[in-house]
C-alpha cells in the first residue's frame, strides 16, 4: 500500500478475503435501494470508502492481512509497523544476503499493540546484522466490530458519492464536515 515509519513497505495480500466494516446490505439500506442492478457499483464504493477512512485516521478499519518488508534490520531496533490494530502475527521470516531464510521467529517476538504498533525482535538475532531483510505477515483491522461512528462515516461517504457521482462543477468536493468529524473520533480515541 504505502510507504510507512522505518524502512518497509506494507502491502495486502491479494488472496486474502478482507472483513469491511459495512456490508453491501448496510448501505443499500442507508440509500433506500432495493435493486441488485447496481450492487457492484455499491460495493466498490464501501471499499473506497473505507480506505479514504483509513488515509484520514491512519489505521487499519477493514480487517486485512498485510506483509510488511523491512530492509536492513537490525538487532536493536524497533519495528513500527502500519495499520493499527494488529490481530495477529501470522509468520516473521528472515532472509539474509546469501539467500537463505529463517522462519518461525514470531513466537520469540515482543509486539506492542500501540498506534503505531511497535515490533521488537527479541529473539536471538545474532546474525540479523547480515540479514538482507525481515518480511512480517500480520493482520489486522477491526473489520465487522467497528466502532458505529466509523460505520457511520463509511456510510456518510459512500452515500454522498453514490448521490453525487458526477461532478457538475468540474472541481472535486472535499469530505463533508459530517464525514470528518466522525472520523477525528477515532483519531483522538485510536480507533
């Protein structure tokens, strides 16, 4: 996805099924619409949706699963790794400058769950200053059991775009106040 604090990168695996927050009913719903003709227009909208609510507050809403590569770690740092919440670490995977990996390391890894989360890999990382780079699979988001202000706003968005799809005045309209004060909720309280 982006760039983040540190020297990774994350990206979502494409191969995993992400939990949105609002379901495709929620926002039919919330527009009055009983038609499927357009079901597949309303589904991409909830997922742009979400993940302009995730630019603004800068945590993960959708529960997704992530590989985040970090280049050149070292034994005493500290990983901050994007998209707050994590859930879980699904597998640490070092590979050194010859090529050969070693895996398995998350059971010896210390992560904190803060905003952003914070790695440290507290397992015997002798040779990790000749490591080429560590490649982290997590997931994280809170997907379903998102808190209702941040449903709220997803469905705000995805409303006010369904409803003005085409732009008359030739200039884009920023995130309506409602929008955005939804969403600075969770970057006071962290989600």
């Amino acid at each position: 996805m982006s760039d983040w604090i540190g020297t990774g990168t994350a990206i979502t695996d494409p191969t995993y099924a992400a939990e949105l927050p609002v379901s495709l009913a929620e926002l039919k719903a919330q527009l009055r619409i009983l038609e499927s003709d357009e079901d597949s227009y309303l589904s991409d909208l909830i997922d742009r949706a979400t993940e302009t609510a995730e630019r603004f507050i800068n945590n993960a809403i959708a529960k997704n699963q992530y590989t985040y590569i970090v280049e050149n770690p070292s034994e005493t740092s500290t990983i901050f790794i994007p998209y707050f919440p994590i859930i879980s670490i699904v597998s640490i995977v070092v590979t050194y400058e010859d090529g050969t990996e070693s895996s398995d390391m998350k059971a010896d890894a210390v992560l904190l769950n803060t905003n952003p989360a914070q790695l440290r890999p507290e397992f015997t990382f002798s040779t990790t200053l000749d490591a080429e780079y560590l490649t982290i699979t997590y997931t994280a988001g809170v997907g379903t059991s998102a808190a209702k202000h941040l449903k709220q706003a997803i469905l705000l968005l995805a409303s006010e775009w369904y409803e003005n799809r085409e732009s008359t005045s030739g200039k884009t309209q920023d995130m309506s106040w409602g929008v955005k004060n939804l969403l600075n909720m969770s970057c006071e309280y962290n989600v």
